[in-house]
C-alpha cells in the first residue's frame, strides 16, 4: 500500500497548490477518482510526456502507475479504470 499512500500524498500536494479538494482513500467516489486520474496519466501522451520523456522514464513512470492501480483495485474491488 506504499506505493498507493505515496501517490495519494503527492496528488493531494499538488491539490493543495491549486486549492483543489483532498482525496481520501476511505471515501469510495476519491478512490474512484483517484482511479480516473490514474487512468489518464497512463494514457500514450500523458505517459510519455508527449515525447519529452526516454523510453527508460516513461517505463518506469508505467510501473510506478500500475503498482498503485494494483494497490487501489486491492483496497477497493470496485473501481474501474479505463486505461488499465
């Protein structure tokens, strides 16, 4: 769950920066949420950063991604990604 608590903490960094909401993983509409967001920085021009990252970062990026993927749908059967 590492990876997941790491991925939450950042997004609610940068939440906090633009005076958006907080996620919160016992809430299930955030980790919904939190799924859609995953979903969208997995697809081909977020992941590669519209080509400004190398393949090597972009691998790692993936990764990274998909270990928290893992960890929510674990947490919390029911969400659904679309990138996945």
């Amino acid at each position: 769950m590492k990876s997941l608590q790491n991925y939450v903490k950042r997004a609610n960094e940068w939440n906090a920066v633009f005076n958006r909401g907080q996620y919160d993983l016992d809430n299930p509409k955030d980790r919904q949420r939190l799924a859609q967001r995953i979903g969208s920085e997995l697809s081909p021009e977020n992941l590669h950063c519209d080509g400004e990252i190398s393949r090597a970062e972009a691998s790692r990026k993936y990764n990274r991604l998909i270990r928290v993927a893992e960890q929510l749908k674990k947490l919390d059967p029911t969400v659904q990604f679309w990138e996945v």
